[in-house]
C-alpha cells in the first residue's frame, strides 16, 4: 500500500494521435489522481504537451515504446486520437517480439484495415505486460448518451434517415473501411473511408451545392462503432467541428451509437447544435436500423 492508503500501482501513458480527444483524456486521468506520461506520435500528435512527462516517437517505433514503458513504470496505455498515415516498413522498429511476427506485421501495416491495425498494436502491447484500456474507461463522461443531448429531437424524416444510415454504417464497418454515413431522404449519399468524417461531410456539401442531391430534404451523419471493433481504440467520435461541418452540408442532425461513441466537449457540442438549428442525439445500435432510438 502507498502511504496515502492507495494500492501501489504503475503509471498510465497516453498515446497521443491528432485532435482533442488525447487532451480530454489526460485531463481526465489528472482529474482522477493520475500522473500520465503522454507519447505524442511524430507528425501526427498536434497538442502542447510540454506540461506533461511525454516523449515524441513514430507511429512504428515499437522498440522506442517499450523503452518508454520501462523508463516510466507504465502498466497502462490508451491509445487516443487519429492517426493519418501508416508507417513505410522501412520506419518499423521492432522489439523482438515484433521480429518474431515481422511478416505479419508488415503485411497488416501495409493491407489491413484501421480495426485490424489496432488490434495488431494491442496484441503486441500487451504481449509486453502492458493493460491497453479505453479512452472511454478514462474518460466515461465523454461517452454518448440514448436521446437528443439538445434542444432538437429528430423528426419521422430524420429517423428515417438515421435508419438507412445506420444500415450502411453497419456494412461499411464489416468491411473495415469506415465509422459513418450520411443518408438524405432515405438515400445513402456518402460513405466514410480513410479520409475522416469532416472530409466525408465536406463531399457531401460539395453535391449538395451541384445538386447532386436534394436540396429540400437535409439528412442525418450517423456514426457507428464497427461491428468488430475492439472498443479498447478508435472509438467513433463527434465534436464541434462535426456539428459545423453538418450544418454547412444542409444537414438536420448527426446521431452516434450510445454507450459506444465519444462526445468531445459536450456542453460546447450542444451549444454548437442548438444555435446551428440541429440535432445530435445517441441511438441504440439494435432500434437504429429499424428507425427507432
């Protein structure tokens, strides 16, 4: 026991991509009495970290990582943020465990999906007697809750849309490929891929402006997690700059998974929403497809 009548325990390291999500998660974990050493991953982590222990390294350097782990006493990570691009094998430094499965390795890097890269990455963490939790065991408040988080609710149109939405999202996820769709009026118009959900929401407004699509009826961005997904990484998530991106492409609202989506910076994400004239409400998976919330 530690003399403030705690369980000794090691130290929590946060694997820091792009975006807010890492901050929110480091802010949590101080929060709740921890002292997280972050890894902010070379040309991919975008946060001031100087007010933390952290260390820069690039997205393959297992070896570097594993150093880290040992030089901080860490026995848990969370792996938080995007991440654009995949390391070239030739940026590849392995530990001896990562040698022994080098083929596979590479060949995951280079052909899987982002779900089956993660999950590679977990395995090989935890092979090294390392935890891998979830941004969301850190962080539980980020996660979605069932209904409108605003002023605006979905209309029978909408829930029509979230349903269709919901469908493609659901097959998209099976293959791999993506978190998100976007349906107008029961059509599905756009598919998430590699490039990210604003970019996706950007294509949209693009064919609403050549008319591409209906302009009378708006639609719903609906993000879900993938079927197969380890909900330990990579979980879909939404902040303001989703609500903004929705309301430029003509959208009447986004709906996320419940329990199994993040909402970053919620009270300002509401705000966002309701002074934009949209909905973002958390559904649940088995009611969605069949539009019910």
């Amino acid at each position: 026991m530690a003399a403030n009548g705690q369980t000794d325990r090691g130290r929590l390291a946060i694997i820091a991509g792009s975006g807010f999500l890492p901050a929110y998660v480091a802010e949590a974990a101080r929060q709740a009495g921890e002292n997280p050493v972050i890894i902010a991953l070379t040309d991919e982590a975008d946060r001031d970290w100087s007010a933390f222990d952290h260390a820069n390294l690039g997205v393959g350097n297992f070896a570097g990582l594993e150093a880290m782990f040992r030089r901080y006493g860490v026995d848990r990570v969370v792996m938080s943020g995007g991440v654009a691009r995949r390391p070239p094998w030739r940026e590849v430094h392995p530990t001896w465990r990562v040698i022994r499965q080098l083929p596979s390795t590479i060949r995951t890097l280079l052909s899987g999906g982002d779900n089956a890269v993660l999950q590679m990455v977990i395995r090989l963490i935890e092979a090294g007697g390392v935890r891998v939790v979830g941004a969301h065991e850190i962080a539980p408040d980020l996660l979605a809750t069932t209904g409108p988080l605003g002023r605006l609710s979905p209309s029978k149109e909408d829930f029509r849309d979230i349903a269709q939405g919901a469908k493609a999202a659901d097959a998209l996820g099976l293959l791999d490929v993506g978190q998100g769709a976007v349906s107008v009026g029961g059509r599905v118009v756009a598919l998430e891929g590699a490039e990210g959900t604003d970019q996706m929401i950007e294509r949209v407004a693009g064919l609403r402006a050549e008319r591409r699509i209906s302009t009378r009826r708006r639609g719903v961005l609906v993000k879900l997690c993938k079927p197969q997904q380890d909900v330990r990484a990579d979980l879909p998530s939404i902040g303001v700059s989703t609500v903004l991106n929705a309301k430029k492409a003509g959208l009447a609202g986004v709906a996320v998974e419940a329990g199994r989506a993040l909402v970053l910076d919620r009270d300002a994400v509401i705000a966002a929403a309701d002074d934009a004239g949209i909905f973002v409400c958390g559904i649940d998976r088995g009611l969605a497809a069949e539009g019910f919330m």
